[in-house]
C-alpha cells in the first residue's frame, strides 16, 4: 500500500488532510469544448501549495468535473502529478457510471502517480430513489478496485450532481464490502445539514471515519460539532471545497481559528465565505455556480458554456462589500493568487 494511503488508513482522523482543495481545473481554447491549461494547471497547483493547502481533490470543484471525458481525466490525474509540490497530497474523484473497464485504467493511472486517496459518489446511473442497497451496489465495484490497488478509498455525497445522496446509512453498508475497511474519509456536499453531515457525525458505525464538509455555509457549524463527536474529543472534520480554490488563504485562517476552539472568531470568518457563495448561487438550494470565481483568477472560461459578466460583477461587489477589511483582505489575495487575473488590479488594491 501507498506510504501515505497506509498513514492515513492507520487513523484517518489523526491523518487525513484537514485543509483540501476540491480543485479549478484551469482550461483554454473555444467552444464548444475547451481544453486543460496544462501548463497553468501546474502552476496553480504549486501556487496552492505554497498558500498552505494540504491537499487537492481533482475532478470534483463545482459538478462541472463530471462533465468530462474519461480520457479528459486521465490527462488531468496525469498533469497534476507532474507539479512540483512534494507538500501537496493530490486526490481524484472517480464516477461509477463510466463502467469498469475505464475505472480499471484509471485507477491504474493513479496508482502509477502514488495517489493515496481516490473518491467515489453514487453513480449518475441511479434511479432517481434509489435503495440503500442499490446506492451500494452501484458503488461496489470501485471500492473494491481502489483498495485492492493499494489506495485509500473516500465517499462522496453530492446529489445535485449524483442525483441522489449517499446517506450514511448506505456509508455503513459500504463498510461492510471487501474493499469497505479502506474507506477513511466521506467527503458531504448537501445543503441540508441535519439529513447529512450531522447524521454522518452522530453515526457509532462511521466515529473512525474523517468527515469533510463540502458544502462551505455549513463549515463553521461543522467544525464546532467536530470534536464534540469523538470520544477523545478530536476535530473529526475537516473541509474538501470547490470554493477553497478561491478562497484558499480564508479557509486556512477558519481551520487555525477552529484549531484554537475560538468559535466566535470561526462565525464571524464564515460569514464572508457565505456572502461570496451566496453571490454565486442562482438558486438558494443549488450549490454556487463556482465557475465565475475561476474566472476571476484567470483561471479560464466555463468548460462548455459562456459567462455572464453582471454574475462576474455580483462576487466582486460581495467581496467589496465585505464589513471586516481583514476578511477581504485574505478572500482578495486568494482569487488573487495566480497573479495576472483579469481583476488583478482591482483585487490587489483590496489586500494591498
């Protein structure tokens, strides 16, 4: 087994990485199917490294990562680990639909590049109310070819891309399939907290699990519940999130803030976060449209649509109407962080 995967798979809690970032994949060209930036990708991957991130998921920020190819992730999983970023831990998010023959050469490719953790939500090939038992079928064979590659194995609940959840109930189940006792982490991107990160925490089944929190207004909440969860009171939650990839500096800030146990400070930092992916949302029950963001940073337009430059407008008018300086401060410099955005100036004279 991967060095890393074995560590984290030993005490995932103890572990597995408090700080991911459910990474932008940076693109060029036209519609009506833009390419991967590779050389920018390289270069946005170190730049986050050297911002703090400890690890990035790839294929996973905003939904749009189900949207590609399978050979489109292949050179993604590819590139990212050509970046020089020893510290950066580097994750993949895999899709049960594709079918296992593409799995089977994917998880190769990321067995090839020492990936110690590869990810896997309910398969788009669900029907709309699926059982326990079929969410778990479904997942089944991918868990089984994770582990048996060596890797670490993390669950993923996003029904506004899945189609349906994965609820922790179907996460115990999952445990108890060959392949199931190298599940380590459950990644929740759900907007109703109590029927999804709160069942996760309470779940006896499921206490060795890390819980990262994927949809950002519930972070705050997430890690004052985290410790009060463990018996030995440790932060059981940490964060993987498509809007760390802008707001990189901000999220490392809220996890010292939780580190120290200061909660108010931790509230007061959340609120700034929300008022950004509340500028993104179209709909309050959606998860933000986090392709505007990426354009901000200069990072490359939408993979297969066009951008409205009024939304464009609404984050920067959020983020320069933040109350506290020293959140717009940190929220600035990192969609900032490429250095040569189209807003660079704008942005810089926010932080400067």
């Amino acid at each position: 087994m991967n060095d890393l995967a074995q560590k984290i798979f030993a005490s995932p809690i103890d572990n597995y990485p408090a700080a991911t970032v459910a990474c932008f994949d940076p693109t060029c060209g036209d519609l009506p199917r833009r390419k991967l930036d590779e050389k920018r990708l390289v270069s946005y991957l170190e730049k986050l490294a050297g911002a703090g991130a400890e690890a990035v998921l790839l294929a996973a920020s905003t939904g749009h990562g189900h949207l590609r190819t399978v050979e489109e992730l292949e050179r993604w999983f590819e590139v990212a680990a050509q970046a020089n970023a020893r510290s950066l831990v580097r994750m993949a998010l895999l899709r049960p639909e594709d079918g296992e023959e593409a799995n089977h050469k994917l998880v190769a490719i990321l067995r090839e590049h020492a990936y110690p953790v590869v990810f896997i939500r309910p398969g788009t090939n669900l029907p709309a109310h699926a059982t326990d038992t079929q969410i778990v079928e479904n997942m089944r064979p991918l868990v089984e070819m994770i582990a048996e590659a060596g890797m670490a194995v993390g669950v993923y609940s996003i029904p506004d891309v899945s189609g349906v959840p994965l609820p922790a109930s179907a996460t115990e189940k999952l445990l108890d399939l060959p392949g199931g006792d190298k599940i380590v982490a459950a990644k929740i991107t759900e907007a109703d907290y109590l029927a999804s990160t709160r069942e996760y925490l309470l779940s006896p089944r499921l206490s060795k699990l890390k819980i990262v929190q994927g949809w950002d207004p519930h972070l705050a909440q997430a890690l004052s519940e985290g410790p009060r969860s463990n018996i030995e009171n440790k932060q059981r939650v940490g964060v993987t999130s498509g809007p760390m990839s802008f707001a990189v500096y901000q999220y490392l800030y809220m996890l010292e803030a939780a580190k120290e146990h200061d909660w108010d400070e931790l509230a007061l930092a959340q609120k700034a976060v929300t008022a950004l992916f509340e500028a993104m949302q179209d709909d309050p029950t959606k998860f933000a449209d986090l392709q505007r963001a990426k354009f901000i940073m200069g990072l490359g337009l939408p993979l297969t649509s066009s951008l409205d430059t009024e939304k464009v407008e609404k984050v920067l008018t959020a983020l320069e109407n933040l109350p506290r300086k020293s959140d717009q401060k940190r929220l600035a410099k990192s969609l900032d962080l490429m250095g040569d955005g189209p807003y660079h100036d704008r942005l810089a004279e926010l932080y400067a």
